[in-house]
C-alpha cells in the first residue's frame, strides 16, 4: 500500500469509524509499574461523550465529564464535577468546571463546593482547535480519543489548544501519526512529554504509553470492569490508613549537623513499583532529577569540601547522571523549579559518586547524610544501587 492510501485510510479511519459505531462503553487501566493508579470508562454518541476518569493518589477522586460534540467530533463543550467516593450526589461537589468553547475565545466557570471560583472563572484566549484538559496525571483518554476522531489525522501533524481553568499560558498538544496503528500526543509545555497510543482499525485507543514522560504510566484498553469494586477498594484502603493515600513519590528532608555544618536535602521519594529503575525509568548517561517532581534541593550553612571541590555555604539543586560503573553529582545554582527545569549553564560543580550494587532492592528511593568525625556522607538508594560521596567541613 503506498504512503498516500495508507495515511487516507488512517485518517478516515479515524475520522468517521467511532461516529459510525453502536454506542458502547470503553474502560482503560493506568498502571505505574504494577500499582493501578487510574481507570476510566466513557461513552460515545453522535453529539456526545461521556465519561469517569477515578484517580488513586494523592486520594481517590472521582472526575464525571460530559461533552457536547460538533459536527465533525469537535468538542464545543466541557462540563466536568470531582467528587469523593460515597459523597452524596445531591450536595454540591468538591469542584465544578463548565466550558464552552467558541471563535477562539473559552468561557470558564469553576465552582467549589457549590461557590463561584473567581480566581479561575473567566475568558481564555486559544488559537485554532481545542482540546480540553481535566490537569490530571494520568490525562482522560477518552478525551484523548475525541480529540484523535476530531483530527482528520493524514500524514502531517494536528495541533490542538489544550485548554484548561487558570491565568497560565495556553500550551499546545500536537497530534503525529506514527504509522498505521500509532500516533504521538506532545506538549509544547514540556518538550520532552510524549505520549504513545496504539490505536485499532477503528480509531480507538487501545493503550498509551507514557514512559517517556515524567509521569510513567502505561494505560491499556480492558473488555470491561467493575467500577465500583475498584472505587470501592481504593476507598476502603484509604480509611483503613487513616484518611488520604498521598503523593505516589512523597516529598521528604534528609539532615543532619555534620561537624559545625548544618545540611539538609528537600527531596521526593519515587517508589519501584515492580519496575527496573536505573538504565530504564532512570536511563544512563542522561542527566536525572535526582528524586521525583520539583528540583531536589541541598542547603548548607558551611562551606564543605567534596573530593577537592569546595561547595560555599548556600543552597543548590541537585542533579545526577548514572551511568553502569558511576555516577556524576551536579551541584546546580537555580533553585526553586520543577525538577524536569535542568539548565546546565548554571551548574556549579560536578563531582564523582561511588557506585555500589546492593544485595537486596531498596523499594523507595532514599537520601541521607551520615556524619563523620569533622565530615559526612552523602548517599542515596535505590532499586539494587546506592551512589555516595564523603565529603568535609571546611
């Protein structure tokens, strides 16, 4: 088949199959590892979607959206409510967020408990065609699969507002078909966040692979699901544990006086999950966060020396670059972004770490700072390798 027929028949695959279905339900799994962290299900009509997108962390939520679709699948409206599992329905829910999108202009209103969020309520400004956004982590699918029908996808790319409540800037998700079966969701608003979804002769998605993004989900399309044993589940556990499962990667403090010096490192904790971590999740040779989410910090009040590096008395970020036999840690001079916001221009030093394989697995990543005698040693685990520095006070 040649290039031309395949991308037509992609593309009006895509365009007209899912409006020419009998409505049926869809149900996708977002797995970390092997830790479910989302499901979904949604329903398509010829003028509607509908859908429940259940998020486990940082406490299970329940995000019930329905859009009002335009002629050629094009979302015109976005009504979403985020409720907690058990609550009555006929309360106002924990937030209610109504869009209407039309002539490049989005009229957003966000209520909270029942109560007119003025912070977010307004107009948004956009360009060309929307797709909106539920700012979840892992995104809705199904308006993935809206947006995917509404494209018109051939061979070139398809650029989408990604729309959503707030005074930030209006970033892009661009669509690239990838081959017959495959097409790539980016953002303009990290360079690097690609999401892969496979897709069936239908135009449906039927998984996304987000590895390649900070948020490392793989999402698979299942035959059906009990939705309120889940929700049922994830409930229960969160009770019975006191109240809110929290942050998958939680943020934590190593410190400790070493000598006359006062060191700390603000960090967050990523967890295994039955995944292999370093040369995979954590590629060699590329530099990594050094932790999860934002940057992780390292303050000290004293000047210290680490190998023949003298470090002054100040806070930096922390970076780091394994590779199989070593590692290198960067003491960087930008402090407070997101732990994906690595400028090397403002690195101040690099230093060597020792490599150590460990016996046993460490399942959550871990920093400390031991001290000893006049100095200390910084080190952290994770999966089967530990990286560590001795450093002095000067």
């Amino acid at each position: 088949m040649s290039v031309k027929i395949a991308s037509a028949a992609f593309a009006f695959l895509v365009a007209g199959s899912l409006a020419a279905q009998a409505p049926a339900t869809a149900y996708i799994v977002t797995r970390l590892g092997v830790d479910t962290v989302g499901i979904e299900r949604y329903t398509r009509t010829n003028d509607k979607l509908e859908g429940d997108l259940v998020l486990r962390y940082p406490r299970v939520q329940i995000y019930h959206y329905i859009a009002e679709l335009g002629p050629r699948g094009e979302i015109r409206s976005l009504t979403t409510t985020v409720r907690r599992p058990g609550t009555d329905l006929s309360a106002p829910p924990t937030r209610r967020t109504v869009s209407a999108f039309r002539d490049s202009i989005a009229l957003i209103e966000v209520q909270r408990n029942g109560k007119t969020d003025t912070t977010l309520t307004g107009r948004k400004i956009y360009h060309g065609m929307v797709s909106p956004t539920l700012s979840t982590e892992p995104a809705s699918y199904g308006i993935y699969e809206q947006t995917l029908s509404s494209a018109r996808l051939g061979r070139d790319s398809v650029v989408y507002a990604l729309v959503g409540p707030g005074n930030g800037p209006t970033p892009a998700i661009i669509l690239r078909r990838r081959g017959a079966d495959s097409v790539a969701f980016s953002s303009t608003f990290f360079p690097n966040w690609t999401e892969v979804a496979r897709v069936d002769s239908r135009g449906r998605i039927v998984g996304i692979d987000a590895t390649a993004t900070t948020v490392k989900t793989i999402a698979e399309r299942v035959p059906s699901l009990d939705f309120a044993n889940v929700i049922g589940r994830w409930a229960a556990y969160e009770a019975a544990h006191g109240g809110a499962i929290g942050q998958m990667s939680p943020p934590d403090t190593a410190r400790a006086t070493v000598g006359t010096a006062n060191v700390s490192v603000a960090y967050s904790r990523p967890a295994k999950r039955g995944r292999v971590i370093f040369g995979n999740v954590v590629p060699w040779g590329q530099v990594w966060r050094t932790g999860a989410n934002a940057a992780t910090v390292f303050t000290t009040d004293k000047d210290l020396v680490f190998g023949t590096t003298v470090v002054p008395a100040g806070k930096y970020t922390l970076w780091t670059i394994p590779t199989p036999t070593g590692a290198k840690l960067i003491f960087n001079s930008e402090t407070g972004q997101w732990g994906t916001d690595y400028h090397a221009d403002k690195d101040f030093a690099r230093v060597d770490l020792i490599a150590k394989t460990l016996p046993q697995p460490v399942e959550q990543f871990v920093i400390g700072i031991v001290p000893r005698s006049s100095g200390g040693v910084l080190r952290m685990a994770w999966d089967d390798r530990e990286y560590a520095i001795p450093f002095a006070v000067k």
